[in-house]
C-alpha cells in the first residue's frame, strides 16, 4: 500500500461559497512583506550577504563580506519605501497583513508604531528572512518558537498568523504543532481558504501568492513597469470580480515588499489599481486574520473518515458491495497509491474501476455474472442487493404489468443464452421505457461488443453508488 499525501482535489469542482461579509463579490486582500533587517548579513551573524529579491541583477551571496548595495537597497524599503506605502493604504483606508520578520522588526521600531496605530495586522514571517529548506527540524521547530517570542516581545501581541516564504517541506506542520496560528499561508495552492489536518490539530490555511507580487519586478519573467504589475492586479481582479457576481466568490492575494514596489515608478501601478477597485461595490479588502476569523465562523473544520486513510478492512467494509458482489475489487483497489484526491466518489470510483479493468476476463466475467436479471426471480422473491432493490425500484421495475414482466423475463432468457452474462445497464440513466428500448436494441449486438458495454454499465452503476456515499 502506498499512499500520495499531496493534495490535488482541494475544494473540487464545487468550492463553498465563502459568503463574504456584506455579501462581497470578492476579497482583495494585501499583504507588506517587512523584511527590511532580517536578511543575511553577515552584521547578523550570517555566513554571507543577501542575494535574494532585490533591483541587483544576477545578485549573488558573498562568504563572509558584507554586500554595501544590497544592503543599502533594503535599507531603502525600510527609509522610503515603507513610508510611500503607508500613505498610500492608509489615504485609501485599506488595512494591510504585515508578514514581519522579528528580527526585522525589532530594528524598526518606528514603523512597528505606524503599523499598530493604523490597526494593521502584523502576522509572523519568521525570525529572519533565511532559508529554511536545509534546516533540520529541530532547528527549525526552535527557530519558529523564538520568532514567536520575539515578535510578542516587540508587538506586545502573539502573532496571529504565520507566512515563512522561503520555507522547508516540515514547516507548515512545525507551525501547525504551535497550536499558536488561527492561520497559516505557506502554500500557492487555492483561491479560498482551506483546512488540513495535522495530528489532533486542525489548522486553517489562507494560501498566498507569488504571481499577483511585486517580487517578479526581481525575478525572470518578470514586471519591468509599474504598469506592468498594475495591469496584472487589474486583469486578475477583473476575472475573479467577474466570477462572484456570477456566484463563485474568491480571494485575491496581493504581495508586495517595501524595497520593490515602495519604488516610485513601481508604485504608480499599484495606485491605480487601488482607484480601480475603488469603482467597484462589493469589494471587501480585510486583513488576513479577517479572512481567517470569517473562514472559521462560517465554514468551521469538519472531520469525516478519508477513504485514503482507512486500512483494507475498513476500505473493503466500505466498499466491498460498490461492485456487486465482488470485494476483491475493492482488496485490489487498496493497495494503489490512494491520496486525498481519492476522499471523493470520483477518487474511490476511479480506484475501483483500475482494479476492474485490469483483471482478468474471466474476472470481470464473474463481476457481470453476480449481477441479477433485471426485473427478474430474485428481485420477485426479494433476494437483491439492497443497492439493486432501490435501483431497479427507481426506475419504476419493482412495478411491472403481468406483461411487462413477461417481456422482462423473455429478453433476459435471450440474452444470457446468447451473451453468457445478465443484460446490465445502470437503470438510474433511464426509465422503464428506455430500458427497454435499450434491452431490445443490444440483445443483438455480438458478445465482444456486449461485454464491453457491460462492463461500462458496470462501472456506472459503481459511480452512482459512491455518489450516495460520499462527497
């Protein structure tokens, strides 16, 4: 048995409504990274100087040299740029999501002020703005307690939320392990907030975004203009805008960094972009710990048994009767790389059918031949399936003319001595009439052609199954 832990279903094709206070069509939210003081240096007791998201081209670290020009460039974000950006918001009344890095912060501590006297939320981006990908965990896990601290210590409040960036493949979960964050937003993985499951702990997850930011003015490809981002921000707000008044609100994420778009030929685009959403009603522009506060209120965790989690009794238990009568279907289907994708009637259904399809044809043969003749002596007698019963009973079978019956009976007496297997077909497709109609018009069909109808029958018949068991 193997097991995929990756997500690849998330909502599905239906997402819940968020229901957006006011009934918003859309929520932009912004976030201001605040790193300026956090980022290597050797000052800070680093191996080398910075070489990540700055107006350098082709920047790279320096081992033990402090890098003037790099530095001086973050130090600008902190002068000038985190100013420009705090007349602009503030001008504009739109709070923002501070992601602070402590150690940022505790060499900031006028604009900590001016980020609390606007009410802006200042969630946690670490105790320095470092990679975490080659920490080992304890590391790690001691690196997240100490931002923790020192963020408290410097805000006078425990951070709310936590955003890493340059994170590790254990730091959603070391975070998590916190039971500290009412959110977390190291992941690119939707447009709507989520939760994930992690020990006894559910955590909710506000995802972030590395498109819709001011970062790729750093990065190939990338923005050269600030109406290059500006349009950006204006497009996908067009299109996300567009979907909620037709009843699928979203969020949008908008990332930016005092030292790249706090720029005044980069910021110009970011300033109408704001004027434009300010033409639109329906438009929340909250904090993150808004989105997180709202998200747990009106969609609250649900825990419910995950296919992909049970053990093969359990799964065999479950599922053992989606294919009449055949729970090595079900056996077989256990042992495939299962994964939350598959905590859905489709997952299941597909999980199932690859165990169908490649068995023997004697072994599909004996699936076909567990199945009862429509309308036929066990349904008579009431020995069905209570699967069967309930199907054949919504086409309207178990209510047939004395005639009806005997042509029911005739065509399957047919069939089976022609073809070897019951005439099968998923009834909830049709009504009695189109049954019928459709014994009638394979009956004649040859036995290649008619066993491969009916294991497609087959495999409908399983789908709608699932549908009653499962999301």
């Amino acid at each position: 048995m193997t097991r995929y832990t990756r997500d690849m279903r998330g909502h599905g094709p239906t997402p819940p409504a968020p229901r957006w206070p006011g009934d918003a069509k859309i929520a932009v939210q912004f976030v201001l990274n605040y790193e300026e003081g956090g980022e290597n240096c050797v000052l800070h007791g680093d191996a080398a100087s910075e070489a990540f998201l700055s107006d350098i081209p082709g920047a790279a670290q320096w081992a033990g040299q402090r890098h003037w020009n790099m530095e001086s460039i973050y130090e600008y974000g902190a002068r000038a740029g985190f100013w420009r950006l705090h007349r602009l918001f503030t001008d504009a009344n739109i709070p923002l999501t501070i992601y602070g890095v402590a150690s940022a912060l505790a060499r900031s501590p006028e604009q900590v002020q001016a980020m609390k006297e606007a009410s802006w939320e200042i969630a946690s981006h670490g105790l320095k703005w470092v990679e975490h990908k080659d920490m080992p965990e304890e590391e790690e896990r001691a690196a997240i307690a100490e931002a923790i601290r020192l963020h408290t210590e410097i805000v006078g409040e425990v951070p709310r939320g936590w955003y890493t960036g340059r994170c590790s493949t254990n730091t959603v979960r070391l975070a998590a392990e916190t039971g500290q964050f009412d959110y977390i937003s190291d992941t690119y993985d939707d447009d709507l907030p989520h939760w994930i499951e992690i020990g006894e702990r559910d955590q909710l997850i506000i995802p972030y975004t590395l498109e819709a930011n001011d970062m790729r003015f750093a990065t190939a490809p990338g923005w050269v203009t600030g109406e290059d981002f500006g349009q950006y921000l204006t497009d996908a707000f067009d299109t996300l805008y567009a979907e909620g008044a037709a009843g699928a609100p979203k969020m949008m994420s908008i990332g930016l960094h005092c030292r790249l778009v706090g720029r005044p030929g980069k910021i110009a685009g970011l300033k109408r972009f704001i004027e434009h959403i300010a033409k639109h009603d329906g438009v929340w522009c909250p904090r993150r710990v808004d989105i997180a506060e709202h998200w747990a209120a009106t969609h609250p965790p649900r825990r419910w048994e995950r296919p992909s989690r049970m053990d093969k009794a359990r799964f065999v238990e479950s599922f053992g009767g989606i294919f009449e009568h055949s729970p090595w279907i079900a056996e077989r289907a256990h042992g495939l790389e299962l994964g939350p994708a598959h905590d859905c009637a489709a997952g299941v259904h597909n999980a199932l059918c690859r165990a169908f399809r490649t068995a023997t044809a004697e072994e599909r043969l004996s699936v076909l031949t567990a199945h009862p003749d429509l309308a036929g002596k066990l349904a008579q007698a009431g020995r069905l399936t209570a699967e069967s019963t309930s199907e054949q009973a919504a086409a309207g079978l178990d209510l047939l003319t004395d005639q009806e019956r005997e042509t029911f009976t005739r065509l399957n007496d047919t069939y089976v001595e022609k073809h070897g297997f019951p005439f099968i077909i998923a009834v909830r497709d049709h009504d009695k009439a189109s049954i019928l109609a459709a014994f009638q018009r394979r009956i004649d069909n040859d036995r290649e052609t008619e066993f491969a109808e009916a294991c497609r029958q087959v495999e409908r018949i399983a789908q709608f199954r699932l549908m009653d068991l499962l999301p």
